[in-house]
C-alpha cells in the first residue's frame, strides 16, 4: 500500500496529503489515501477495511481501469475528469439498517453538490444523482456483517465532473452528464471533494443520532422518483407500477394497477410509460 503523502493530486492543484486538505471534518477523510491510478478503489478500501483501517479512512484514485458500478457494470473512470473514491464506515448499529447509509450519501452528495456548484441534483431511488433527467453520480456500498454485527461498509462514490459529451459511449450518451456539460464550466475538483466529505460527516452523525427519519425526509425533498410511474428490475423480474414511498428502512414502494404494494430493497428503476 502506497500512501501519497504531500503529493500533487495532478491537475487538482492542492496536494491530498490530509492537512493541507483543510477538510473541515472530524474523522472523515483524515486518513486519505491517493493513487493516481488503481482498478477500483472499492476494492482497495475493502482490503484496507479488512486489514483495520479505521473508520473515515477514504481511498481516491484519478483514474479507474476497472471501476465498478451497481448491478456488476462498469464504471467509466477517466483519469483525472472525475471523483472516484471509496469512504470506509463501520457504523456501531443494527445491519438491518446498512441499506440506510447509502441514502445517506445521496443526500449528502447532492448538498454538496447544491453548494459547490449551484445546481440541485435530483435523486433518483436509491442514490443516482441526476441533472435534468441525466445520471452525474452514483453510488456504490459494499460491506460485511460479521459474529458482532457490521465490520465495515463501503461507500464508493463515482463523479462526473469534467467529462465532455463525446467521452461517454454511444450507448450512454442520452443518459449520462457531468457538472461540467451541465454549468459550461471547469470543476475544481478538490473544493466539491472536501465539500462532500464535510456533508456526509454531518448526514452520517445525523443517521447515527437520530436514526433513518431525518434522512428519509431529506432523501424525499430531493427525489424524482416518486409520484412517477416507474418500472423496477429486480432479480431479473420486471415490476410495473406508481412509485409511492420510501418506507423506514429506505426501501421503495411501489404499487401495482391492482392496488397490491411491493416493497424492494434494491433493483434498476426507470420510468414507465405503462402502468
Ligand atoms: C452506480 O452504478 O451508479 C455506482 C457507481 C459507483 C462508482 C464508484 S467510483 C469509486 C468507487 N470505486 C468503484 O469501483 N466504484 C465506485
């Protein structure tokens, strides 16, 4: 393992050693490792998880060649046009609740994106970030729950910021944005870094103190998946129906045109034309 200290995080101009970061948190991020090019950053924080790396421990990398997405799909990491980095948690709470922590770092993500940049991400269930109908972030939580409850969760979140509409594959395009196509403007990136580590710092001892309501409400003012008529693939079936809640453990509602609900706790949504 290769910790980059005092080293220039390229073209994002202020070093990533932890001090001179001036992040503003308690713990997260206060062990920050840097690699300037790794496979996944998932992977490394969940060897470092594993091998007692504290909790707020952030690995960044400024270019994935195997990043990983939700639903075994591929990342697209571009060396230095994005933020891809991993957060290591390990939460003292009931496992029952870990699906929580990813709706945290959805809201979290789109604060800081609301006070960095000045667009308001909408979230899309469970946490992909979108700006006008156009996925930007997301998220992607891994963890293990062993004897003594939760070891460690992951969070592994995945920025677009300066990619141009012509690094996106064909296949994407019409889906994918960043928040430089979005603005018209260069990101700096370390100032949108720091802000969201400071954001989720504050949702996480939120979560921690108070529990899944405060979250929940956030989570809903920013969604634009309910009210919506969604389709959901979840373990290769197909649902159809009106999306009408997140219930208290952060799952989505949904019902079907006979009026029967379906609860899921993961699956792809897209919105439907059908009901
Ligand atoms: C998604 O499919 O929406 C989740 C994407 C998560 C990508 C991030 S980039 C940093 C971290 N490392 C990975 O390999 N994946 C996550």
């Amino acid at each position: 393992m290769v910790l980059y200290e005092n080293n220039n995080f390229n073209n994002m101009k202020v070093p990533l050693s932890t001090n001179s970061l001036n992040l503003g948190t308690k713990y997260l991020g206060r062990n920050t490792l840097y690699y300037p090019e790794v496979e996944s950053t998932n992977e490394i924080a969940i060897s470092v998880a594993q091998n007692g790396g504290p909790e707020g421990t952030v690995i960044i990398a400024d270019k994935q060649t195997k990043g990983q997405g939700r639903l075994q799909r591929e990342w697209y990491s571009p060396k230095g046009k994005g933020l891809w980095f991993s957060i290591i948690l390990k939460p003292n709470i009931d496992p029952i609740k870990v699906s929580q922590l990813t709706l945290v770092a959805a809201v979290a993500t789109a604060d800081a994106v609301s006070k960095v940049i000045g667009l308001s991400p909408g979230i899309k269930w469970p946490n992909d970030l979108l700006i006008n109908g156009r996925k930007f972030c997301g998220i992607l939580s891994e963890g293990q729950i062993g004897n003594e409850g939760i070891d460690y969760v992951i969070l592994g979140i995945g920025l677009n910021a300066n990619l141009d509409f012509y690094d996106f594959g064909l296949e994407i395009r019409s889906k994918a944005t960043s928040l430089k196509i979005e603005t018209g403007k260069h990101i700096e990136r370390t100032q949108l870094f720091r802000e969201i580590l400071c954001q989720l710092e504050k949702c996480y001892e939120t979560w921690l103190r108070e529990g899944f309501e405060p979250i929940r409400l956030a989570w809903k003012e920013k969604n634009i998946t309910l009210g919506q008529l969604v389709q959901v693939n979840s373990f290769q079936e197909v649902f159809q129906g009106k999306a009408i809640d997140i219930d208290n453990g952060g799952a989505l509602i949904v019902k079907d045109k006979n009026n029967k609900i379906y609860s899921f706790n993961s699956g792809e949504v897209s919105l439907s034309t059908e009901y």
